[in-house]
C-alpha cells in the first residue's frame, strides 16, 4: 500500500491482510473481464463490477481533492469499500488494466464454494475500514502534496552521476541499483530514498541509479517535500535511515579490509 498520509502501522497491517483474503478467493473467481482506461480517465465512471485487480499500471485515490492512496499492480478494488465515501474518485495515472467480476460471478463463485463467502465478507470489511481510515487521517491532516509519479523500464537511468536535481525520489514499486563510476555500491528497494545527499545540499549526484525491473517512481520538488513530510512524518526516518546507512558504507569503504 503506498498512501500520501501518515497512516498507524495497524493500516499496513489491514492492507496485507486484504491481499491475502483476495489471494484465496481469486482461483474461484474465474477469469472476469478486462476493462482498459486511459491516463486521466476516472475509473469510477466505468461500472467496473463489483470486486477488481490491478493487472498493470497506477489508479490514483481522491478524496476531497486530496490524493490519499496509490493502487497498483496486484492491489484490489472492493466496490464496497468505496460506498459511502462522497467526493472521491480513482483516476488511472497511466494507461492501466483492470480484470473486473461482477456481482454475477461472484455470487456465482461463492455459490460454488460456500467455504470462501466468510473471506469475502471480511476481506470486504477490511478494505472498507481501510479506505475510511485513510480518509480519516486525511481530513485530519489537511495535506495535499503535489507529486509525480513516473514509470521507468528495466536499464533505464532513474538518475545520473554528476547531474543535479531539486527532486528528492522515493522508489514505489520495482528494483534499481546505485553504481559510482560504473561499480555497484548498493541496492534500491521499494519505500526507499534516492538522490537524498544532492536533494539537501544541492550538489551533483554522486552515484546512478538505473532500474533492474520495471519501476514507479514518486518524484517530490523541494516545496512539496516539506508538505509531504508534515503528511508522511515517517519519511523523515526514512531518510535520516538512508543516510545513516550511506555514511556507515563510506566508513567501511575508507577503513578498507
């Protein structure tokens, strides 16, 4: 789950559990309807049945205008859980593929397999509660980053050595590498910094990044960072782990064997 609030761990939690209560049902589910949208369409717009999976790109939650959540590849849509929740919509981010069941098959399914409908009643209480606790912390909060999320492919240089940007990235989903003059110094996972030493002293890059998988990125301006951060406060650990870890890893580097 990658959301634009600070959310309790709890939220993390309730996320997981949902992807595996979906796991378990979708073998029954069959094989549904691909539904394709557009960069800018509003899913909502589309009857998109009554559960959906992500099969590929990125669906921006809002709620009053403000971007809350993220869905991407493998994440699942609950008609449920949006019920109720006024001024909202799920905007496609990139061209994005929904494989979407209907009431139909799922009453069908459940029908077939009576064992699975106390999963789907609670994977639909899960998402629910988790949709309405991220809507919760968000009119709390008040937060509306601006921020850009890009997508980059397998060899793709995510960010150059010697170059300069007022952009601090975080990696969303996907692999990447760091290497100084073309020797590996570390690993990207998802939900960690990158370009975080040129981002704060506005000096070049020292390392290049490139992507190992297919990635998203979230690219943060400088204004924005400071926005984010009062909706994120987690990010700030993030990135004083960051660099805690890049300073121990010169250490090693100068102390040698």
């Amino acid at each position: 789950m990658w959301a634009t609030v600070d959310v309790p761990p709890f939220a993390d939690e309730m996320h997981e559990r949902g992807r595996s209560l979906a796991g378990q049902l979708a073998p029954i589910l069959g094989p549904g309807e691909s539904q394709h949208f557009k960069p800018g369409s509003d899913v909502f717009s589309e009857k998109t049945g009554d559960c959906a999976l992500v099969e590929n790109g990125v669906l921006r939650f809002y709620f009053r205008e403000k971007l809350i959540r993220i869905f991407t590849t493998g994440d699942w849509l609950i008609a449920h859980a949006f019920a109720g929740l006024e001024e909202c919509r799920l905007e496609a981010d990139f061209p994005s593929t929904l494989r979407t069941f209907s009431h139909a098959d799922v009453a069908r399914a459940l029908a077939n397999h009576p064992d699975r409908i106390e999963i789907w009643l609670e994977m639909q209480a899960v998402e629910t509660q988790l949709l309405h606790v991220l809507c919760g912390s968000c009119m709390e909060q008040e937060i509306q980053p601006q921020v850009q999320i890009r997508e980059f492919a397998a060899g793709d240089v995510l960010l150059r050595e010697g170059e300069t940007s007022g952009q601090i990235a975080e990696l969303v989903e996907g692999r990447a590498t760091a290497t100084i003059g073309g020797t590996t110094v570390g690993q990207i996972a998802p939900g960690e910094l990158f370009g975080e030493i040129g981002f704060l002293t506005d000096q070049p890059s020292v390392a290049t990044v490139t992507a190992v998988s297919n990635c998203l990125v979230q690219l943060i301006d400088r204004g924005d960072f400071t926005r984010l951060i009062r909706g994120r406060p987690h990010l700030m650990l993030n990135l004083a782990r960051t660099l805690a870890t890049r300073v121990a890893d010169l250490d090693r580097r100068v102390a040698g064997p």
